[in-house]
C-alpha cells in the first residue's frame, strides 16, 4: 500500500525548486472597476486598482473609528478570523488535506476555544461590574480556566482520536500548523484589544505607522529606489527604507499631538452599567496634558524657539513609529518568506490588487505585541480592576482583613483621612 | 522495521508519475536514513544502546524478552528511588530537575526534526532553537520569580529593575532571535526553514509551559506535584500489569498494545493508590504548605498551618457503602476527595497524551524518542503521560481550591498608584457595607 504521507514526506526533505507552484484562487477584482479601467495598460491598471483599494481601506478604517470600540472589537475579531481560514486554507492546499478527517471542524473549533479563554481572562476585567450582577456569568467567570481548558481537551481527544494510519504525519502536520497560526494571531488580536482598552490612540497610532511606514517606503522606493535591501524581498530599496523611517517619525509626531486633544481616543474604555455601552470620559493623564520642554541647544539653534510644548505622548510615539519602521518590516520578510517556501503569491485574492487581508496585516504582527508590552513596561502600572475584581471574589472575612490592613495603610500615606469621632 | 521495507519492495507500483516515483524512492531511503546510506532500508537511527555493561553482563544467561523486562524493571525501581531522593532533598533541587527534565525533552524534540529534515547543516538554526528556548524560560521565570519573591526582588535594585522592564526585555530578546531568523532565510532552503520555526515553537509551547506550569503547582504545596505525578506512574504500571496479566481486547488502533482490561484495571487502581497516598502525604506539613522563600534565612521554608484541605474531617458515608463496609462516618482528609478527581484525569485522558506520543511516534517513524534510558527509550517517552497533567491540576487549583492569595493581593495594591488606591479602597468599602459585613458606625472606630 503507498503510504500517503511518502507522497509528502518527500515535499519535506526536497530542496524547495522541485516543488510545483500552487495555484492561487480566482481573480476576485470587481466587474465596474475591469470595464472603467479596461483602456490603460496593464501596470497603471494595476496601480490604478491598488490605489483605489487603499483609499477604500482607509475610509472603512475612518468610518469604523468614528462608530466607537465596540464595532472596532468587532472588526478587530472579524479580520483575526479572516487571517486564520487564509492560513489554514494555505496548509491545506500545500498538504492537499481536504479530505483529512474531522479537520476543518477540528481547527474552527480550536479557535472558538482559544478565542473563549482569551475573551473570558481580558474582557471579564473590564465588565467586572457588569458580571458583578447576573448569576450565570459570575460561575462562568469563577470556573473559566477550567471550562476552557475542558473545551480544549476535548478538541485534543477528537484529534488523537481521528488519528488514522495512513494519515498520521499529515495530520500532525495540520496540528502543528493550526496551533502555530492560532499562536500568531489569536494572540496578537487580543493584545491589540488590550491595547485598545487603554485608549483607542494606543490602538490608532501604532496600526498608522505601520500602514503609513508601508505607503511611505513604497512611495520612496518608486520614485528614489536604488540599492536593495534584502535578498528575500526584492522590491525593497534601503531609500525606501530610510524615507520610511523619517516619514513615519514625523508622521507619527503630529498623529499623536492631533489625537491626543480628544478625550475619546485618549481615555481608557470603560464599561458603564447604567448606561449599557461603553464610555470614554475621563480626567485625561498627565501623558496627555500639554507641558513645556526646554529645547537641546542644537534643536534651539535650528527652530530660534527656548521652550516647545508638547505632549508627552508624543515622545512615546517616536518610540512607537521608529518600531513601525525598524522591525515591522521583518514581519513583512517573515511573510515574504514564507510566501516563497510555500511557492504562493499571495496569501489570498480577498482584496483586489492587494492580495489577502493577511498580506496588508503581516507588518502589524509584531507592533501588537511591542505595544502591549511598551503599555505594561514604561506606562501603567498593575491593572487596578483586575486587583478589585480579585478582591470581590474573596471571602467576606478576608475581604474586611483587607479593609482593615489598607485602611491602615492608606492613612499612613495620608492617602485618607482618619474620620472624626462624633 | 519489516514496515519499512516492504515499502520499499511496493516502489515499483507507485502511480505513474515517473519523475515522482523516482524521486520518491531515492528520498524514502533518505527519509530513512542518514544521507550517505542511500540503499539501506533501516529506520531512523537510535543513538547506541545505553544499557550500562554491568546488566549487560549479568543478564546475558536470559533469554531476550525477559532481559528486555528486568532491564525495565531495574531502570524503573531506579528512577522510582531517584524521585524518592529528590523529593527528600528539598524543593529547590525539584525545581532544578524540573528544568533539566525540559531541556532534555526539548532537546529530544528538536533531534527528531532534525533527522526527519535534514536540516543538520542549516545555518544557524540548532543556535536559533537553543536560544528560543533560553528566551521563553528567562521569560517565565522572571514571571514566577516576580510572584513569589517579591520581597526579595524589592530588595536588591538589580533584580528590582529587571523585574519591572521584565516584558520589554523579554520581548526584546526575543524579537532579537526572531529577527536573526529571518536574516538567516537562504533561498534554497525556505521551506525546511520555516518548518524548523515551526517545530521549534509548537515544542516550546508544549514543553516549557508544561514545566513551568509544574514549577507553579509545586509551590502551592509538594502534595500537588508529587500526588498527581505519582498518579501517572501509577496508572502507568497498573494498565501495564492488567494488560499483561489479563489484557485481551484492544482499545486503540494506535497503539496494539493497550487494552481494555489495562485500561480500566488501572483506572481503579490508581484512585485507590491516590486515596491512599494522599491520607499518607497530608499528615505532614513539608508536603502540604505551600512553599515560600524566607527573606532572614535566605532560604526556601515549608512551615504554615495547614488549610482546611488538610485537616481530617468527619464524612458520613453513603447509605449503599454503608452497608458493604459496616462504618457509620469515615475520617478523611477533604484533599482525599480532590484526590479522586485527579487520579481519574490521570487514568482517563492522561493515555491520551500517550496515544497522542504513540501517534507523533508512527507519523515520524521513530520507535523511541532517543535512547537515554536503557528499555525505557527517551525521557519524553517516560513524560508524555503527564503532559496533559500539569495544565489540569493547575487549572484544578486555579478554579476550585485556591482563590486569590490575600497577601499577593495586598502587595500588587501597594504598587498601584494613590489615586487607584482610593478608588478601590472606597469601592471595597461600599461593597463591604452593601454585604453587611462593615457597618457606618465601626467605620469610626
């Protein structure tokens, strides 16, 4: 009998020319633009659509910020979705496993259980109060580790049971590549929500640099572009590279002192019980109030000004566009690379002259991470709602040890006052 | 290895794709064996034979199947004392072997991509791997160590500062790694590449968080280590024994040698072994308190008063056990109970992570995962039942025994700012008042 895994065993250990191309899916641009741009040649044509689906991309963007964070979770959730059945239909057109037992239901299933755990851990902290009152999310709540943990292990049963002989390493090799896609980008979906609770511009200016990064260099590459820069993709110049850079530090300078004058891209998001939504209203931090910073004298000398003002914010966002620029750019080699051992264009047709939504999302794979943890290094502290919501779950007899040590505690800071005796 | 060859015997009827055909005959024997052997039909190699000279020797009169299983016998009372001595020695020297056990694990894993890729002579990437794992571990145990130290991380400025960058320099170094990787693409070599990535981090994830999760469980009391570890030995030799002793029906085509019998034999077995065990551990303090590092001995100290899960409490037996056993009320310890339910996840899904093993074994072609252990293969062929073990009794203790430690929490209110304080102090109080619990007139007190 031929072992159908000798068949791909071999895809494994051939040098990757040997390889055949997969074909990509079918052309998905829309008839109108076809008919209106049928004169012009072939690369305008191409320029042409590229520049029309930017500018629509961008309108969605804009009309989604002005709808509020809940439908931007929503579309957050809607393109994390997306990003995964482009990459699992790529594992299954490489390893022709369509037929492969229980495995498209196995892989939607290990992300509705990963998406459940990671739902549970960072949006229960923020409805704590919401939670607080009905019963049946207060026992979802206490017992959410296990629940996602038992959901998962019967995912995991499923797949060792579906296990068949002559499948084995194909099967294996899916495995693998749905638990590594989820790692990407489930988890990096939720950090971006993370991020985008603490305010929707810790969400906003770091997704511009990049897409600003990526239009800037592309636009310095045409028009300046000379020396290559890295083997692997070709088209990159390093003008481009350094245009880039510049373009998106200046960039994101004036994106930040612009944003950070409105109270609803700088307040955290909160959930508010009485009126049901979310709200952004609050005391804006000291991040985001207005201060004057003496000029270095070589900056002094240049702008003839002593003082500047601005907003702190804006250096964190130097640091956050010299990310964009530096090192989003190896997600997009990583991508790059991996679209050339897998012999496909593209990731998919999903956006016309674009290519798939994961291909306009590859640079943004490691910013959502770099925020998160610029956000829990240098700007906040410990999250003070999982603290109160840990709290609320004690025992009533610990809970008033508590009291009593804080209280104690907090008069000494002279935090509090001591009451007066009546 | 009769599997093998006969493979190679059907070659000549594969489809007629005549380039793929031959082509698929010269990677089988590739596949199978290093490069320069190209007509052996011999499965992947096992490093050499460990069994030490001495059992070679003494052993030599027995016949091959008994040899096989005394050798097994005296490497498993080997490692059985091993445990015994580590447990004595203290839980610093756990948590040393808990990371050796890792490192050895992955190092297993990352062997057998190795030769199933051939990807020994890519650049860069046995460094690449060793320094992930490096990353990910420094990561985690800067975690733990933040939470269970904290007071000696306060202390010393050094350890102060690291513990507050901890995600950014993590992150760093990682990304360091990540980025050497993609410099290290070589056009030629893409796919296998990407493949090792790939491999590397499905093991880290499955190996590392595992030990690190085990490292969690040991510091809320030994008894969480060592009660469900014992479990998935136990049940281990039990279903080995009721299926040697009266297995006949098959449970999974997986693996031929698991039966039924085996299957539920064990399970029985092992909630009475874990019954046991448990009665046995709980009476002593060093098993039971959790462990915490003492800022004036320098030292990690077990001394607490034993929570309500280790004090024996009176149960009324139920009315049908009653009647076959003649006692009224039987005195147990509560964490008996709990014990229950991990010796039935040990029995019940613990043999999926080994069906789970058995499988990657086929997929691969590999009989063991190395060959450390004389008759007993590698060390992840000893551990693939407690994979999933780990996970389980921590989200055990995460959902049902502990809730937040109170003086954690008192700690991580410590570092919020005034502000936020405030806001959860006032918050804590109404709250208190709401449930009764504090009324306005002791407010003044």
């Amino acid at each position: 009998e031929t072992d159908i895994d000798d068949r791909y065993g071999d895809l494994d250990s051939r040098i990757d020319s040997d390889i055949p191309e997969i074909p990509p899916s079918s052309d998905r641009t829309p008839e109108i633009l076809k008919k209106a741009l049928s004169g012009l040649s072939s690369r305008w044509k191409n320029w042409w659509i590229r520049g029309i689906l930017t500018l629509t991309m961008i309108s969605l963007f804009f009309l989604i910020i002005y709808m509020g964070s809940f439908m931007l979770m929503l579309l957050v959730l809607g393109i994390q979705v997306k990003c995964f059945h482009e990459i699992i239909t790529i594992g299954y057109r490489v390893y022709h496993s369509y037929d492969l037992p229980w495995f498209r239901t196995l892989s939607w299933y290990f992300l509705l259980c990963v998406n459940y755990f990671f739902y549970g851990e960072t949006v229960a902290d923020y409805f704590a109060t919401f939670v607080q009152r009905e019963e049946q999310l207060q026992f979802l709540i206490r017992y959410h580790r296990f629940i996602s943990f038992a959901l998962y292990l019967a995912g995991f049963c499923m797949f060792v049971l579906s296990l068949v002989k002559k499948h084995c390493r194909l099967q294996f090799y899916m495995f693998a590549w749905t638990h590594v896609t989820l790692l990407i980008i489930v988890t990096q979906s939720h950090l971006v929500i993370q991020s985008l609770f603490e305010g929707m511009i810790w969400f906003l200016l770091p997704i511009s640099s990049v897409i600003c990064n990526d239009i800037t260099a592309y636009l310095f590459g045409f028009f300046f572009g000379r020396t290559p820069l890295i083997k692997l993709s070709p088209k990159k110049t390093w003008e481009g590279f350094i245009g880039g850079f510049f373009s998106t530090v200046v960039f994101g300078f004036i994106a930040a002192y612009v944003l950070s004058k409105y109270q609803y891209f700088v307040c955290p998001v909160e959930y508010r019980s009485d009126v049901n939504s979310f709200v952004t209203e609050c005391e804006p931090s000291e991040l985001f109030q207005l201060q004057n910073y003496s000029l270095p004298p070589f900056l002094k000398a240049v702008l003839r000004q002593e003082r500047v003002s601005l907003y702190p914010f804006q250096i964190h966002s130097i640091a956050l566009s010299t990310f964009a620029s530096l090192i989003g750019p190896f997600g997009g080699f990583f991508a790059s690379g991996f679209k050339r051992a897998f012999k496909i264009k593209d990731f998919a047709n999903t956006i016309p002259g674009h290519g798939g939504i994961m291909d306009r999302f590859d640079c943004q794979y490691l910013m959502a991470t770099f925020v998160h943890v610029y956000i829990a290094s240098f700007i906040r502290g410990p999250n003070p709602s999982k603290v109160l919501q840990q709290l609320l779950v004690l025992q009533p007899e610990h809970q008033l040890n508590i009291y009593k040590t804080l209280k104690i505690h907090l008069i000494e800071k002279g935090i509090l006052q001591p009451a007066l005796k009546v | 290895m009769t599997e093998l060859r006969q493979r190679v015997a059907h070659e000549p009827d594969a489809p007629p794709e005549d380039k793929e055909s031959e082509s698929e005959a010269k990677v089988d024997g590739e596949t199978a064996s290093d490069s320069e052997s190209r007509t052996e039909s011999a499965p992947l190699p096992v490093s050499a034979d460990d069994t030490p000279e001495v059992l070679n020797r003494a052993l030599s009169n027995l016949s091959s199947r008994w040899k096989n299983w005394w050798v097994r016998g005296i490497l498993t009372m080997a490692m059985i004392a091993f445990f015994f001595i580590i447990i004595y020695l203290g839980p610093m020297v756990l948590m040393i072997i808990v990371m050796c056990v890792q490192i050895k694990c992955f190092h297993e894993i990352i062997t057998i991509g190795y030769n199933v890729y051939h990807s020994y002579d890519l650049p860069w990437f046995r460094t690449l791997s060793w320094y992930f794992l490096l990353c990910v571990n420094y990561f985690f145990y800067g975690e733990t160590v933040t939470d269970y130290f904290f007071t000696l991380v306060q202390r010393e400025e050094p350890l102060r500062i690291l513990s507050k960058y901890h995600r950014f320099i993590s992150f760093t170094l990682y990304l360091i790694g990540f980025c050497m990787f993609v410099l290290s693409l070589v056009k030629k070599h893409y796919r296998l590449q990407f493949y090792m990535f790939g491999w590397t981090h499905v093991t880290l994830l499955i190996v590392v968080t595992q030990s690190h999760l085990v490292i969690h469980n040991l510091f809320e009391g030994m008894i969480w280590f060592i009660v469900p570890i014992s479990c998935v030995i136990c049940n281990d030799i039990m279903a080995y024994m009721f299926g040697f002793f009266f297995g006949r029906t098959p449970l999974i085509k997986l693996s031929p040698k698991k039966t039924w019998e085996g299957f539920i034999g064990g399970f029985f077995a092992t909630v009475v072994f874990g019954l046991l065990l448990s009665y046995v551990m709980s009476g002593y303090r060093c098993f039971v308190c959790p462990v915490e590092y003492n800022n004036d001995t320098n030292s990690f100290t077990v001394d607490c008063e034993p929570s309500d899960l280790f004090r024996l409490q009176e149960y009324n037996i139920p009315g049908v056990i009653q009647s076959v056993i003649g006692w009224k009320t039987v005195r147990m310890y509560p964490f008996q109970i709990h014990s229950i339910a991990l010796s039935t996840f040990a029995s019940l899904i613990g043999p999926f992570g080994g069906f789970f093993a058995s499988g990657f074994k086929r997929a691969f072609k590999i009989k063991d995962f190395a060959n450390t252990i004389p008759g007993h293969g590698g060390i992840m062929d000893r551990f693939d039942c407690q994979y999933l073990m780990a996970t389980f009794v921590n989200v055990y203790i995460a959902s049902f025994i502990r809730g937040p430690n109170p003086s954690k929490l008192i700690q991580q209110f410590l570092t919020l700012r005034p502000d936020q304080q405030l806001h959860i102090f006032n918050t804590l109080q109404s709250h208190l008042i709401d449930k009764g619990m504090l009324t306005s007139a002791t407010e003044d007190e």
